[in-house]
C-alpha cells in the first residue's frame, strides 16, 4: 500500500536519480512504476522501516531479488536513508482541510 499510494513522490524520486539528464515528474507509462522503480521503491522502504531486506527478498522473483540488492547497496552507500529519518513530520492541522473535497 506504501508503494501504490506514494507513487508520484516516488516517481519525482525516482525518476531524478535514475534518468541522466532529466529531472521532474514523468508522464509516461500513465503513472505506473516500473518493476525496478518498485523495488528501488521496497528498498527505501524497507531501509526507512529497518526491516528485513533478506526476509523481502524471499518473496522475490529471482531477476527481482538481485535488483533489490543493488538498490540496498547503492542506498546504503549514501546518506539518503538518514536524511530521510532525520525529516520530522509534524501533520496538517484539520482546519487547513476545511471545505477541500477529500
């Protein structure tokens, strides 16, 4: 659910790192992640969350689980997972939601 509902955060993400020469929202493939977006996508998550990679990779097509593994690794090679922790989220008051179709 993570990785369905975050989709355009993850695209603008995903999208600045991995295309050379490119940066910003993409509108191609009608906003659907690539299987390699979405396990670059896991590995945040499941780095975000400490959870088990290996665990994940178990439930893995085997082309899958070597993806997974390099985007650990990549990701483990950078300060981008501690960045992340390090962001506070603070919340919206309601009132900012007031007479907004939800």
């Amino acid at each position: 659910m993570a990785l369905a509902y975050s989709w355009p955060i993850l695209r603008l993400t995903l999208v600045s790192i991995t295309n050379t020469g490119s940066q910003g929202w993409q509108t191609t493939g009608g906003g659907y992640l690539t299987e390699s977006e979405h396990v670059y996508a896991l590995a945040l998550f499941l780095l975000l969350k400490d959870m088990s990679v290996v665990r994940a990779m178990n439930c893995l097509k085997p082309n899958l689980k070597k993806l997974l593994k390099k985007a650990v690794k990549e990701l483990s090679d950078t300060n981008v997972i501690a960045e992340l922790k390090a962001i506070k989220y603070e919340g919206i008051a309601i009132d900012h939601c007031q007479g907004a179709s939800l």
